[in-house]
C-alpha cells in the first residue's frame, strides 16, 4: 500500500536491469576488457570480476601458468571498473543518470591510474581467475583500490594489488575526450 504523495518503490526487476545496462556500459566503454575477456558479475553493489582462462594468457608453457602481465592487466581493470562502478552508483540510484542513455563513447570519465604495486603470491594455473576490489578511499582528486584474485578458494589469492587513481573532474560533461584512436582519453586502448 502506498501512502498518498509517495511513489511506489521501483519494481525489482525493473532495478536489476537498470544496475546491469550502467554496468555493460561501463565494462563496454574499456576496449582491453573485452580483448582478455573479463567479464563481471553482479550482486547489489558488489562486482565480482571473472577472468575466463584461455591459452592465449599462458606466459610459461612449461609449468603452465598465467602470464604476470596478463594478471596485473586482470588486476588493474578490476580495481578501475569497481572504483567507476563506485562513482556512478548514488547518482544512478538516485536517477541522476540513466543508463538507458550510456553507450560507450558516452560514459562518464573513468580514473587514470597513478601507480599500481603487484604482489604475485603463487602461481596462477590454467584455469578461471576471479578478483574483487576494495575502495579504500575515494576523494575529489585521488582514490586508493586494493584488490585480491583467487583460482579455487577465495580464501586463497593468488596475486594482490593496490592502485591509486587520479578521479575524473565531475564538475566537468561526464563523456570522456576522444583521442586519435577514438577511445576516451583515460580508458585503456
């Protein structure tokens, strides 16, 4: 029952597909995504981001184990993608942005990356990699994102990282500036 001069809630559905168009978009905009593969699930606020194995990410044949730049790549588009999944998240609930109208040359701005230490802890194996970021802090000019990847147990990752991040200016048009080559200047190429 819904009070008088109150809206009724949003049908969930109607929710869960709104969340998951912001989020393709967002993943779409980053051409190095798709060139690994990476793919994110989604629950609530929380991504989960996957990793599918393919042989192409094997750097040593004879043990065989994933490639350290392939993972650090795994790693960094992570924390990237959680850190604008941040970014976009109150206003997209407060329906400040609708993502029905983000395509990938019109997403907002993603961070630029300052510096990002690697911490590679055991092998990673011929198989799926799956990675979670935590935003530590997330100011006006600077945010620091730690993220953890694992294999088989959570409870066990295989390589760490923390990033720190330029924030795009928000006061400024949320769409990234085309470079030569088309993409948003501050996206991976």
């Amino acid at each position: 029952m819904t009070r008088p001069g109150r809206t009724p809630p949003e049908p969930v559905q109607a929710v869960k597909q709104r969340r998951d168009r912001a989020l393709t978009a967002l993943v779409q905009g980053v051409p190095y995504i798709r060139f690994l593969g990476v793919a994110f699930d989604r629950r609530g606020d929380e991504l989960t981001a996957v990793l599918p194995f393919d042989d192409k990410l094997i750097g040593n044949a004879r043990l065989p184990a994933l490639h350290g730049g392939a993972t650090a790549a795994f790693l960094e588009v992570t924390a990237i993608i959680v850190l604008g999944w941040s970014l976009i998240w109150e206003d997209m609930e407060r329906g400040a942005l609708d993502p029905a109208a983000f395509d990938p040359e019109k997403m907002p701005a993603l961070p630029k990356t300052i510096d990002f230490t690697v911490d590679y802890l055991r092998t990673g194996l011929p198989r799926d990699a799956y990675a979670r970021g935590r935003v530590n802090r997330s100011g006006r000019r600077y945010a620091s994102v730690h993220v953890e990847a694992w294999q088989d147990n959570h409870t066990r990752p295989f390589v760490q990282a923390t990033g720190h991040f330029l924030m795009p200016d928000r006061t400024e048009p949320q769409a990234a500036e085309p470079t030569a080559h088309g993409q948003g200047s501050n996206r991976f190429t």
